[in-house]
C-alpha cells in the first residue's frame, strides 16, 4: 500500500513539474528575448543574449507609452476597486444578514443572472454611455465596474459572511447599535479575509480588464496597460521591433504578478474558510 502510494505521489509530482515549467518556460523565454537586439532576435530566437540590452525596457516605457498607460490603469483599477469592494460588501451584507421581504427572490434574480452571457449587456451598456456622455473616459469605465456587481465576488463574499455566528450581531442589537454600525464595527473586521479575497480578485480582473477599455477609450492618451500592449502589437506590421515588445510584456506583467505572490495566502484562506464553515 506505501509502495503504491509512494508511486502515486511520484506521478503527482511529476505532472506538477511538467505543468510548471510549461507555464515557467514561455515566462522565462520572453524575459531573455527581451535582452536581445532585433537582429539576434530573427537569427536564432533559441540562442541567449550576447550584451543585455536592459535598455529595451526604457524604450518600452516611452515608446509605447507605457508610463501613461500604467498611470490610467492605476487609476482606474484603483478607483474602482475602492468603491467596487466596499459596495460588494455591502450588498453581500444586506442580501446575507438582513432579514427583509422579497430576499430570496432578490438572490434568486442574482443567480439568475449567471445564466446570461454578460456580452448580451455590451451593446445596451455601450448605449447608456454614449447617452450619458461617459464614453472615452476613466471616470465612466469606474462607474461601469463599480456599478456592475459581478455575482461571483457577491456569492464569495456572502458565503463567507453567512458562516459568521448571528449572535454577535444580536448583541449589538442590545446594546443599541443600528445596522450601519453592526456592519462597520462587526461584520467588517470579521470579514475581512473574505473582503481581502475578492478584493485581489477585483485587481487581478480590472487590471488584465481588455474588453471594457478597448470599446470605451479612444483617445491613447487614456489607453490602459492592456489596450496600450495590443496598441503597441498591431505595431509590429510597421516596425517588427519584437524585443521592444517583449520588454513591455515584462513589464506589463509585473503589478499583477507581485499582488498575486505578496497575498496569495489571503486568497486561500479567504476562499476555503467560506467554504468550510458555509
């Protein structure tokens, strides 16, 4: 039986090995052509780097306007992942610990709408803006994240406020505290490695977010990271600088890498604490 276990964990281990490195390599190809000259690029796109040419990466930044293009984004992520979290849970709260008529067809609407396609929504979206004038924006595509509740981050973050006990609320109750103040001075602190999680999530979504600013932003100037790395692709008909690119891949792919390695503890035990006690 151990030696059979023993056998099992060897292939485990194996197909572990093999899934990282085909996910590692492709990372570690692009970062070493990225020191390269165009010129050793088209000899041999194998071979290593002669002379780094970290200089690559200051030529991305200007360039393709990546400095611009890091500022809107940090912008617009920023802002709406304010707001976006803390009217998540808000909602979660209100749908999860408040007992009101009409609830259960409120979550039943919710879940509902999983079913739908969330492109069905673009071109009556892309409408509303137009008409209200928030196209060609930051300001609007943070008001469309913001106001957009996306039902997973809502099914997450209730989950994990339901496994909390009622009884801590109750006491509150007694000792005078209003809803508001349940929420801010309980719920919150409680929740927070729950709120923790769906908050990365959030980033990691509008920071790789490509669909919303590519339809809504026509000016470059208000390009984020995401439409400024496909800008700076379609480039490459014209000028096949490819070692340009591949620096601001690089560097395109430093935020979101950083937030996920700093707090993916936050995100394990956000998602399976809901799940264990709900």
């Amino acid at each position: 039986m151990n030696e059979k276990r023993t056998l099992v964990d060897s292939v485990w281990w194996t197909l572990l090995i093999l899934w990282s490195a085909a996910i590692v390599f492709p990372l570690f190809w692009v970062f070493y052509e990225s020191l390269k000259t165009n010129q050793e690029f088209f000899r041999d796109v194998w071979a290593l780097p002669e002379v780094l040419k970290w200089g690559n990466y200051g030529n991305a930044w200007s360039k393709y306007g990546i400095g611009q293009a890091m500022t809107n984004t940090l912008y617009y992520v920023g802002v709406s992942l304010v707001f976006g979290t803390f009217l998540t849970t808000l909602n979660a709260y209100a749908l999860t610990r408040i007992a009101f008529k009409g609830r259960k067809l409120l979550w039943a609407i919710i879940m509902l709408s999983l079913f739908l396609p969330g492109i069905n929504a673009l071109i009556p979206q892309y409408v509303l803006m137009r008409d209200l004038q928030l196209t060609n924006s930051l300001t609007g595509l943070v008001l469309l994240d913001v106001l957009g509740e996306n039902v997973f981050f809502l099914m997450l973050l209730g989950g994990f406020m339901q496994s909390l006990p009622k009884e801590l609320e109750e006491s509150a109750y007694m000792d005078g505290a209003s809803i508001f103040q349940s929420f801010l001075r309980i719920m919150l602190p409680l929740s927070l490695p729950g709120i923790v999680t769906v908050a990365i999530f959030k980033f990691l979504g509008l920071y790789n977010n490509f669909l919303g600013p590519f339809i809504y932003l026509s000016d470059q100037s208000k390009y984020t990271i995401g439409v400024s790395m496909y800008s700076a692709n379609q480039m490459m008909q014209y000028s096949a600088d490819w070692v340009t690119l591949f620096a601001g891949v690089m560097i395109a792919m430093v935020p979101s890498v950083l937030m996920f390695s700093f707090f993916q503890r936050w995100i394990m035990e956000g998602a399976t604490l809901g799940a264990v006690k709900g």
